[in-house]
C-alpha cells in the first residue's frame, strides 16, 4: 500500500472545510482508511485527517498508545488503530487544559494548545459500524485536533500563547537545561 503525501501548512487544502463521505462502505473509502493509516504509522503520528492528504472528505485515522493515554490521569482508552467517518464532536465541562500537539503537517514544531479535558464524540467506520463514545485527556485532544481539520482549524489557529510553540528539538534542549 502507497505511504501518501502530507500537505503542509500553507496548501490550501488545509483550510478548506471538507465534504461530508457518501458512502463509508464504498471500496475507494477502505483504501484510503488503509492507506491514511499505514501514512499515519509510516511518519511516527498519532493521527491524520483526510484533507492532509488532499482528500477534503470528512473523516480521519488516530491511534492512542498505551504510554500516551496513562500518560492522562484518567484516560484508560486504548485503541490502536480508529477510524472516524462523518465525525461529531460535543465538548463536555468548563475543564480547558493545556496539551502539547504536533501535527504531521507542521513538521518539526510543537505548541500548547488549550483543548476541552472532556468529550463526547460519534461517527461511522467503514462498515458503517457507530463508533466514539465519551473519553478524556489524550484521546480527547488527538479527536479534537483531528476533527479541526475537517473545519480547515490548523492548531495554530487555536493557541492563545504563543511563547508555548517552538521546534521540537529546541523544546527539549530547553526541558533538559531546567532538570
Ligand atoms: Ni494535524
């Protein structure tokens, strides 16, 4: 199966708000589910929207890692490999936090970006099958950056502070100089 291209930030594809998917059965959408997650495994993320990969159709792939979801309080989710078609997202509670993001189509950069702690989301996989649920923590941030996609929101768009964004590789130099 083909690793596909990332847009990066700046492609217009990005800021588009991309179209509903018609039928989530349909054999071109179960190759591009494939695909976007053997792209998404291949580049080390932890999730990909379609529009990232020129498709403005409304779903996305992520996975949540045991070490990212202990990581969170209280997030016991584990899913290794989810797919969302024609995603709702409801967000839960005043609870706003700050949680670092990177985005494969930001490369190299990291920011805090504030994120509701708590959601409810729902939507189809590509047997039609109702997926989501209420979760928490990382898999609650990773649904939320994912379906910002959808809507054209790249992570930027959502930062408040902009001294919390940097290269990943300056962000650790700088959390290693403070132990
Ligand atoms: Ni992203």
């Amino acid at each position: 199966m083909p690793i596909l291209k990332i847009a990066r930030m700046g492609h217009p594809v990005l800021l588009q708000t991309a179209a509903a998917v018609e039928d989530p059965t349909a054999p071109e959408i179960r190759r591009l589910v494939a695909d976007m997650i053997e792209t998404m495994e291949d580049a080390q993320g932890a999730g990909l929207a379609a529009p990232q990969v020129h498709v403005p159709l409304r779903l996305f792939v992520f996975r949540v890692n045991p070490d990212r979801a202990t990581a969170d309080a209280d997030d016991t989710a584990v899913l290794p490999h989810g797919v969302v078609i024609n995603p709702t997202v409801e967000l839960l509670g005043e609870d706003v936090r700050l949680r670092w993001e990177g985005c494969l189509s930001i490369p190299g950069l990291r920011a805090a970006v504030p994120r509701s702690w708590r959601i409810r989301y729902s939507g189809v996989d590509t047997d039609n099958r109702p997926v989501g649920g209420e979760v928490t923590g990382f898999h609650a941030g990773v649904v939320q950056h994912e379906y910002d996609h959808l809507d054209g929101i790249m992570y930027p768009m959502r930062m408040r502070d902009f001294s919390l964004f940097g290269f990943n590789e300056e962000l650790a130099r700088a959390a290693q100089a403070r132990q």
